[in-house]
C-alpha cells in the first residue's frame, strides 16, 4: 500500500501457565515493511493502559523484562505444570503473586521460579533471536507466552539453547486458532454475537490443552461465523 503496509497478522499476549488466559486475545494488527516487532509490541502494551520495562533498545537488543498494570486476580501456576517442574526439580518460588499498591500487577522475569520471563513465537517457531530482530511479514502468527522454566512450559526451549524434552508440543492448531479468532474479531464478528469467540478463547487459555479440543474450537469457530461451512471441511472454512 502507499503507506506502507504490506499485509496483516495475528498477535496475542498469553499466560496460560499462571491460569491468567489470554491477556491480549488474538488479535489482527496491520503489518508495515522495515518495522520491526519492538514497535508493534509496544503499542500494544501502552494502548492497553499498561506499562513495561525493558533492555536494550527499540533497534537492538531489547529484551522484555516485565509488563505493568494487568489485572492478574486467581493467578496461579497451573497444578499439572507445578507436579512437572517439581518433578523435575525446578524450584518455585510462589505458586501466585499479590498485586502492587493499586491493586495491578506486574508480570515478568523471575516472578514465580528462576526461569520466568517472556518469549515469542511466529508461526509456531520460537526464534533464537530478539524482538528488535523480527520483522513481522504478512499472516504471521505472533504469540508473547509467558515461561515458568525457560521455554520449557511453552515448547520453545531449544531457542535458549536447552536440550532437554518440552513439557508441550508446539501444535499448529494454537496458530490456526489465533488467525481465525483474530480475522473473526477484526471484522466485528460478522454481525454475529461474540459469545461464541469468547467461550472458545476461554477454553484454549489453559496451558497444555489437548489437539483434539483445540480443532474442536476451531470447527465450532467455523461453523458458527462462516455461512457455508461444513463439518466435513467443504464450503467456505478458510
């Protein structure tokens, strides 16, 4: 376009493994060329009201150390990760954090265990490089996940250089999902009622969710807001 851009993709902030869902649900951002994700990454969080901190700079090096001013109420490591890590002998220090004085929370690196901070994914993928590095191309599918264990609770441990067996899969279908919530959201749901889009949002806001109930979201997704789908995939379900 004359502006600049050259597609759109998907983006979402999540932290499954505290029970706290999507933060930032999939949501469709416009793509523009020679920008990197450090830009997209912080409009989104101030837009939202919210703050963050950080190292390094816009163009290099930055590293996501915390975001400020979520509403983190019920947090808690999930039980199934918890049983894992202490299997494991991966320490925690908390299994829920309080609020700052004006009752927000701030979510980032050591909160929780020693291995807690933020990582991203696109496509599946876990890069082994930073924000300021990525430059965002049309139908990417960005996801800022938040680890208890370096990756390891997400399926991206291998970009820190671990060798040691993820927890999860890194499914597809979690990236399927956030393109089609996201298109769904951006145009305002196809005049139809959001419920449908929430309850399946809040069903895959759990960490380690099952591949069969995630294509089931996706069908049921499918099904409701695309006139001419069909369960057996025929008719319009892309």
């Amino acid at each position: 376009d004359p502006d600049g851009k050259i597609g759109e993709g998907a983006f979402s902030i999540e932290a499954f493994t505290v029970s706290c869902g999507y933060i930032i649900p999939p949501t469709s951002i416009d793509i523009y060329g020679g920008k990197n994700f450090v830009s997209y990454l912080v409009a989104a969080i101030t837009e939202n009201g919210w703050t963050y901190a950080h190292t390094g700079s816009f163009e290099k090096g930055f590293y996501l150390a915390s975001i400020g001013g979520l509403d983190l109420s019920g947090n808690a490591v999930d039980e199934r990760l918890f049983e894992k890590m202490t299997a494991d002998g991966l320490g925690i220090f908390q299994k829920s954090i309080s609020p700052r004085q004006d009752g927000k929370y701030s979510l980032g690196e050591f909160d929780f265990a020693s291995g807690s901070g933020w990582m991203y994914s696109v496509n599946g993928v876990f890069p082994n490089y930073g924000f300021a590095d990525y430059y965002p191309q049309d139908g990417d599918v960005v996801r800022l996940q938040f680890t208890l264990c370096l990756g390891k609770d997400v399926g991206g441990s291998a970009s820190v250089g671990s060798d040691s067996d993820d927890y999860v899969s890194n499914s597809s279908s979690y990236e399927k999902l956030s393109a089609l919530a996201a298109k769904i959201a951006r145009n305002d749901c196809f005049g139809k009622s959001s419920e449908t889009l929430d309850s399946a949002l809040e069903s895959a806001g759990k960490w380690n969710v099952d591949e069969k109930t995630l294509a089931e979201l996706i069908r049921r997704l499918k099904e409701y807001y695309y006139e001419g789908y069909k369960a057996d995939g025929s008719g319009e379900n892309e």
